[in-house]
C-alpha cells in the first residue's frame, strides 16, 4: 500500500500555482545545479522552505515570478495557512526527486541539522 495523500481544497489557487510554477522551474534538471550552489553558497539547508523563500533563493533563480512584480515569499504569505501547509509538503516532495548524485554532490545542503 502506497501513501496518497488527502485532498484540500486549495484557496488561493492564482498564488498557489505561480508558487508551485516556480518551484518546478526551479528543480527542474536546467536549474537544479544552480540552485543548489547557490544554496551551499549562503549556507541554506533545502528543507528550511521558509530561509529559502526569506533568502529569495528560488526568485534568485527563477525571474518569471519577478517579472510579474512578485516575489516567491509574497506569493507564500498570500496562502492561507492551509495552502502553505500544501505548498512546504509540495516542496519537500519536489525534493526527494532531485539527482541523487546531486543530492551526494550537495549533501551539506541536503543535510538534516
């Protein structure tokens, strides 16, 4: 038995798709190396969603967001708790499908504390 998980309605879904957009450009394989090292650069551990989007990390690498005048930690703060509750578990999903040499390459970013 797979895990499947539970369907909430999403609220703000305008915010929630250009968030879960920018997050997919970011790990996909063109972006993925980049975003890392500038994620070891800084001494930002992937799994800290909120350092991430407070560091501006994903707009750093992803300018669609910023060329609509927003920012990746704005388009956060606009979900409900609910919808970012969705949006960090999205994330975090995203993650454990990055390159696994990637994820060797970059382990101190992929490190738990």
């Amino acid at each position: 038995m797979s895990f499947e998980q539970a369907t909430i309605k999403i609220e703000k879904d305008a915010a929630f798709g250009e968030l879960k957009a920018s997050i997919e450009r970011v790990l996909a394989a063109g972006y993925v190396e980049k975003f890392l090292k500038r994620l070891d650069s800084r001494g930002i551990r992937i799994r800290d969603f909120d350092v991430v989007l407070s560091k501006q990390a994903l707009d750093a690498i992803d300018s669609t967001v910023k060329k609509a005048g927003k920012t990746t930690k704005g388009l956060y703060g606009e979900l409900a708790l609910s919808d970012q509750a969705q949006m960090r578990e999205f994330y975090l999903s995203k993650l454990e499908k990055v390159d696994v040499e990637l994820r060797h390459k970059f382990k101190k970013v992929f490190q738990y504390y």
